[in-house]
C-alpha cells in the first residue's frame, strides 16, 4: 500500500497536521505514523551550505590569496547537532511504499529552502511532490491547504530565490569578511590595544543597517540646537483661555525679515519684545474663523514591522522578541502566518472573515466590539474597501486574529496576551467608520501702528468617535513633556492611549458654538503678550521598532502609512530576517540595545567598522543598493528575471569589490578616522 508522508518545519506543527487529518496514528522516533500516512518533521534547518575547507584544506586559513572565493558548484553538509533527524526524515523520503510527498514547511522563501535541501541531500527521486501553502495553522485552513496544494514545481521560481539569497550572504560573508579581516584587522586590534584578533564581520543586510544607525549618531552629535523666540497672545474668549501664536505673512511688518527664525520666531530675544511692544499699542480683532470636517480612516492591518515597531513603543520590546511572541500566538492558532509583508487582506478571505470575528466574541476586552461589527453590515463589504487588494498580497496576507485559541489566553505571559489584543483591535478597528474631528481655525489681527500683525490658533476636537473607539487600548500612555521624549506604553494601570496617538484637542464641543458665532471684525480681549523661547531639536535615535520600520521602507523613515504602501517592495531584508540581523549586530557589538527603551546606538567597535567599510566596500553601505539586491531577489521568485542573471551580478560585484579591497593601502588613512571615533566616546 502506497503512503503519503507530510514533513512540516517543526515538531509541533507535525502534531497540528495530524490532528487536522484526525490520524490513527502512533509517536515514533522522529515521525508519527497511521495506515497510509507519515508525518514528520525537520527542526529548522537540517542542511547548510558547507565551509571553505570542505572545497579544499588550504581555503581553512585566510589568505588574501585564496579570495574572491566562488565556487562553481556550491557544497551541502548534515548539521552536525541534527544529524539523526535528518537520518529519519531522510529514510522515510525514500522509502519505497512512500509516492507522495506534502511539504509542510513554513509558507514563504525560508520555509522553501530547508525542504529543498533536505530533498536534494537525501537524494529524493521518482516522488509525487505536493506544495501545501497556508496561512494559519488552524484544522480548517490546514485541510484546506492540503486539498488545494500544488505541485511542487509551481514554486521553483521561489526555489531559485531562496538558494540566490542563501549564496549571496555567503559570498559577500566570506569574501568580504576575509578581506577587510586581514586588511584591517590588526589595525583595529592594535589601536583598540586589544590581545584578541578582531575579525571584521559584514554582510549584505546588517552592514547596511550598521550604517543607518551610525549615521543617524553622527546627524545628532553635529547638530548645532538654534534658540529661537515665539511671540504668543494669550486670548480670553467667552470664558475660555488659548494661546494664539504670531506668524510673520505678507502685510507684516517683518515679512522675510532676516531677523526670523522661519515664520514664526525670531532670532534674538529683543525683537521678539520689539513686536511685543508694537502689539500692546493695538486692539486684537478676529481676522477669519474657520470650521471644517477631518475624517480619519481606521489604518491598514499590521504586517510583522508594522507590529514589531508598535510594540517596541507599547511593551518596550525587541523585534526578535516580539517575533517570538506572535510566532507563538500562530503555532496556538491564534494568529495567521506573521512573517508577512503585507497589510491587506485577500479577496478569498475577506469572504469569511465573518468566521474570524465570531471567534473574538468572547475575548474579554474586544468581545463586545465583535459583537457590535457582527451586528452590522460592514464586515460584508470589506472586500470592496481598501483592506482587500490582491495586487498587495505575495505570500500572505497581513497578521489578523483566527478567532480560534482564546482558550490559550490564560496560559499565555502578559506581554503576549497584550501583543494579541493589539492584533485583535487594528483587525476589529477596519469595519468601524473613520473618527470624524471638528477642525476650528481662527486667525486674530493685532491692528498696530506700524502693520497689521497675525496670531494664528486651532483647535481639533473629536465630533464621532468612529474606530478610535475599538483603538482604547487597556494600557499605554503617551509621555506628555519635553523634546525628543520617546513615546512610553505597556504600563498597567497606565492612562488610556487611542491607539498611541496624540490628538489635538484644546477645547470642548461647546466651545465650538462660541467659535461658531465669531464674526470677522470683533474685538478679542488679550491677557498678556509673552514671549517663549525654543529651539531646534535633532534628529531622534532610531528605537528598535523604528528600526525596522526604516529597513522596510530602504532606509527611510517613513511614518505615513499610504507613502510607505507606495514604496513597499524597496526594503533592506525581509519580514523573516530583520529581528535577527539587528540582534546580530547588537551579539557583535557593533550595536547596544537599550532594553527599557529600545533605543539603538552604535558602539566605538561598531563606527570603526563602519569606516573600514566606508573606506573599502562603500556600496555596503547604501540602503538603495541593499533594497536592489532584495528586490532582485523578489524578482527572481517572480520569474521576472533568471536565476542566471541575478548570479553573474553578484559574481561580478563579489570579483570586483573583493579584488578592490585587496589592492588598498589606506590603513594609515583609517588611523586617523579612527581617532576621530575616540573622541566621541572619551567620557
């Protein structure tokens, strides 16, 4: 009797597929196995691309004379540590009465690759090959997966991608590495005084996110903070005190005055009195008012950076850890595949999300939104909205709840169960309407002697609460205070916080009927004229969430959500790979992660790196350059463009930056980079 064998990525995801096919089966030594079926399972990666020395002994040592090291045919060894797991899995590829393989392994280019090299490895020939594709692990959505699976050939494109990826990192690892090591190696060593040998560790991704961090340092430490004065009105109305604030516009009589600090301030202290002076000598008087309507619409849903910069605000943690915690949440069935890029949901299963909100009734705290969205009519339009687009989807759709596992929430830690509510309100929060704000605008004019001068005021004021009401998350404040303070969360007992957002509301609804009854002409009575003094901030720190979020936008830090729609395609890694390149970078040291923060610098080791780097493979580290190596890449899964092609790129590049490298002698130039390194960390 021919069996089936279905071989998922990890232990516990075996146990989900057999449940899901209800198996009569017994635990063996590796595998599980019924009448006519086989489940097994890998541990992650079984095979790895092998080192130097398994090509030839001589390549053990490092030698300028041995790279750029390509080799025409790439080698694969066992992982020592999971040899007889892959003995296992690889018996049972082969075994005669097996025709039919399922791969179960995770549903993206990673996924991919540690099935192929098993399959390759073990020498899997003469198989019927089925590729079961899913987006939970839910009994529903896994029975699914397996009766619409493809053949595997259908994904040899991703394939071709996932093995150009793996020989990129090698390359540029080894051959980059080795060359700036024995470049450059000493000379860091000998001017850091230190006994050991440094090894200079680059890579396509994490050398450019290096550089990101370090050059954001630098634009801090250069910044020269400009003091700048504001001349403020305080104006009493019908009971009510505002401050209005003095612009310079045309009919001013310091319109384009070189005395402005931009429109709004001058340079010197004394001209600010100066005006102040000129002010009290006129009558304030109402120029125009202004009242509109500002509609905000819920935002997309989260897709993994999305997530993981929210919670490093939120819960002050990492992206690795934040991975872990909703990788989690997917293996309990709780959340859809989180290894995604996208923010959308597809046509397909817009068509049963119904399914998904029934399953949050009873949640605690969302359930009486669900309640109320079931109750509606929205949730049988989403596919017509903004939240369904195909032509966003590549793999998966974005991260949204099952509405299966709430039995799971109490053996879940606090930080998980909050990461979960968070999900559950950006899904729940797309089929209410947008908040609507009462936006009020009031320009006063202080007639003076010499020229009418304008005081400008708004005032925002929440008229329907719409999705912000969904957005009331049961923690978080948003830290009121001084410049450049981080926003802070994930505090119990905390204020509430509308989705982490600081809403402008200076006054309530009934001030708006006064406002309402202002007509241009009438007399404002002023308090005081005052004058208040700023100054320009630098640019902030990168925090870890941020972080990521500018690796997905290819070096920009891009807050508005349509912009970043636009560009997306164009980041630095991938949703599965950020997390650990910036936790790699921070295990060198090149990086320090503050952990009560988040907030990412660079280390004294971490900026000479970055001027050995600057100095020998500059491109390393471009965020454009790296985007265009992703993007080939994704191409390549398109089959836009061949594996062929992208290869003899990067042979070239790694041959000629390699070679480059090898022909310098700039170290005494470097000596003197580095001492301008020193200076900025001699305490």
């Amino acid at each position: 009797m021919s069996k089936s064998i279905f071989i998922a990525e990890k232990p516990s995801v075996a146990r989900e597929f057999a449940k899901a096919l209800k198996l009569n089966a017994k635990n063996k030594d590796g595998y599980i196995e019924g009448e006519n079926t086989i489940i097994t399972w890998c541990v992650g990666h079984l095979v790895t691309m092998s080192y130097p020395d398994a090509y030839d002994d001589s390549l053990k040592r490092w030698s300028l004379d041995t790279i750029p090291f390509i080799p025409e045919t790439f080698k694969y060894e066992v992982i020592e540590s999971v040899k007889k797991q892959f003995a296992i899995v690889s018996g049972l590829l082969t075994r005669e009465d097996v025709s039919t393989i399922y791969v179960c392994t995770d549903s993206g280019r990673e996924g991919e690759y540690i099935y192929r090299l098993v399959e390759t490895q073990a020498h899997v020939t003469g198989k019927e090959r089925k590729r079961v594709w899913i987006d939970s692990q839910t009994e529903e959505e896994i029975r699914r997966g397996i009766r619409e699976a493809k053949d595997l050939s259908c994904y040899d494109n991703l394939c071709a991608s996932a093995y150009l990826r793996a020989k990129e990192d090698y390359l540029m690892g080894i051959n980059f590495s080795r060359a700036l090591t024995l470049k450059y190696g000493f000379s860091i060593k000998n001017y850091l005084k230190q006994e050991k040998n440094v090894v200079v560790s680059v890579g396509r991704v994490m050398t450019c996110v290096l550089g990101m961090v370090v050059n954001r340092e630098r634009e801090i430490r250069s910044f020269v903070k400009t003091p700048f004065y504001r001349v403020i009105a305080g104006i009493s109305m019908e009971g009510k005190d505002f401050e209005a604030e003095w612009k310079s516009v045309e009919g001013s009589a310091y319109f384009q005055s070189p005395m402005l600090y931009k429109e709004n301030g001058f340079k010197e202290e004394k001209d600010a009195k100066e005006l102040i002076g000129r002010c009290q000598e006129g009558t304030m008087e109402i120029f125009s008012v202004e009242k509109k309507k500002e509609t905000k619409n819920p935002p997309l849903l989260y897709n993994l950076a999305e997530l993981q910069n929210d919670c490093s605000k939120y819960f002050k943690i990492s992206p690795d850890e934040t991975l872990r915690i909703v990788q989690e949440l997917y293996e309990k069935k709780m959340v859809t595949y989180p290894r995604t890029d996208a923010r959308v949901l597809s046509t397909a299963v817009s068509k049963e999300i119904y399914k998904n909100i029934n399953g949050l009734k009873n949640h605690p705290l969302v359930g009486q939104f669900a309640e109320e969205v079931l109750g509606g009519e929205s949730y049988k339009t989403i596919a017509k909205s903004r939240y369904v687009n195909d032509k966003q989807i590549t793999d998966h759709y974005a991260i949204i709840p099952t509405g299966q596992g709430l039995n799971n929430l109490n053996g879940l830690a606090p930080t998980a169960v909050k990461v979960y509510e968070i999900i559950a309100r950006r899904f729940l929060g797309i089929f209410y309407k947008p908040a609507v704000y009462q936006k009020v605008s009031l320009v006063t004019v202080n007639n003076t002697v010499q020229a009418p001068e304008k005081f400008f005021t708004s005032f925002k004021v929440l008229a329907q609460e719409g999705y912000l009401k969904v957005m009331e998350f049961s923690f978080g404040k948003k830290k009121e205070g001084g410049k450049g303070e981080e926003t802070e969360g994930g505090k119990e007992g905390a204020e509430k916080n509308k989705s982490g957002e600081e809403e402008d509301v200076k006054c309530d609804a009934s001030f708006l009927e006064t406002i309402s009854g202002l007509k241009k002409g009438m007399t404002v009575g002023v308090n005081e004229y005052f004058v208040k003094e700023g100054e320009t901030s630098p640019p902030k720190r990168y925090n870890s969430g941020s972080l990521i979020l500018a690796m997905e936008n290819a070096g920009q830090l891009i807050e508005d959500e349509e912009l970043r729609a636009q560009i997306k395609g164009s980041g630095i890694g991938t949703s599965a790979t950020r997390a650990e390149i910036l936790k790699k970078l921070v295990n060198n040291q090149y990086l320090k992660l503050a952990k009560k923060t988040q907030i990412v610098t660079p280390t004294k080791l971490g900026e000479m790196i970055y001027e050995v780097v600057n100095a020998a493979i500059r491109p390393l580290l471009d965020p454009k350059l790296t985007a265009s190596w992703e993007k080939g890449l994704t191409m390549v899964a398109d089959g836009t463009i061949t594996e062929g092609e992208y290869m003899g790129k990067l042979d070239d590049f790694v041959r000629r930056r390699t070679n480059y490298v090898k022909g310098l002698s700039n170290q005494g130039m470097l000596y003197r980079q580095f001492d301008q390194v020193a200076k900025a960390y001699e305490k």
